[in-house]
C-alpha cells in the first residue's frame, strides 16, 4: 500500500497530523491504553506501595521482583538518590491491567503513588509528570550535557518533550 499511495500520504508525520485532526471525531470511542509499567520501590517502603496497591488498584498478577542496584543510574538527580536511600529496590511490575475508568487514571495513580513512596517509575508507559516534578527525578544538568554533545542542532524533541503524553 505504502508503494501505491507513497511515503508521503503514509509517512508517520503525515500519519500523525491525521490521527490528530481525526481525535475529536473519535473521542467518544477513546480509550486509555492498559497500564504496562515497572515501578521501582526502595525496599524500606514497599509494605506502604503495597498496602496501597492492595486496597486500590488490586490487579494481579503483580510481578515482584527484588533488583539491587550495582551503582546509582547517572540519570536520576542526586535529590532523587538520597529520596530513594536504599541500593534494595523490589521492581513492582504491572502488565495489562485494564485503564478505560473515564473518572480514573491507573497510568497516573501509580505515578504518583511510587513517588509518594521514594521510588522511580520506569519510562516505559504513560508518563504524568510535570516538567518540574520530572527533572526532580531526572538529573537535567547530565541530560542537557548528552543533549548538547548528542544533537547540537537541537533536532529532535528534548526528553521531557518525547516521553510526556496528555491526556
């Protein structure tokens, strides 16, 4: 088909402008994708996480997963190290947990709930955060220091741009 019509009618720019101008016909049919994350909870407070995870979301299976880091990411902001304060994380891996509640985001809950509880929710899914909460996490300074060595010209999306989706 890609042949046919050309790169430029199915090219993805060209996909996603359409799949933007089309949103507001189908938002009646709009649903959240499944929650599929890894949440990263220093072992101190996992009994808080999941107290938590007990009384609220309840979907199982919960993938638990005891993950000692070898050394700090240099990603994650020393303010971010020193909140988490402990090597011993238990990786909280949820998988295809349905998130259609229109009133309820499962996405963001556990977003939030992980950071209430020190610990760092993988980049992988749907991401919340604000730009200050996320550099809170994220060490900007070791960010902006690849952005500049990696893509002087400024090309491509700046990481908070690329992983932070509304809605």
């Amino acid at each position: 088909m890609r042949r046919l019509v050309g790169k430029h009618v199915l090219g993805s720019t060209n996909l996603i402008r359409w799949s933007n101008r089309l949103a507001p016909l189908l938002g009646a049919i709009k649903r959240r994708p499944d929650v599929v994350v890894d949440l990263f909870v220093p072992h101190r407070r996992i009994l808080d996480f999941y107290g938590w995870y007990a009384r609220e979301p309840r979907f199982y299976p919960l993938w638990v997963i005891p993950y000692r880091l070898p050394r700090w990411y240099p990603w994650l902001s020393p303010a971010m190290v020193d909140k988490i304060g402990d090597s011993l994380l238990v990786d909280c891996a949820v998988y295809g947990m349905p998130n259609g509640d229109p009133e309820l985001d499962w996405s963001q809950l556990f977003e939030a709930q992980t950071y209430a509880c020190d610990g760092v929710k993988t980049l992988i899914s749907r991401n919340h955060y604000t730009r200050e909460r996320f550099f809170s996490i994220y060490d900007e300074d070791n960010y902006a220091a690849a952005k500049r060595r990696l893509d002087p010209h400024g090309v491509f999306p700046g990481l908070y741009e690329k992983l932070h989706r509304v809605g």
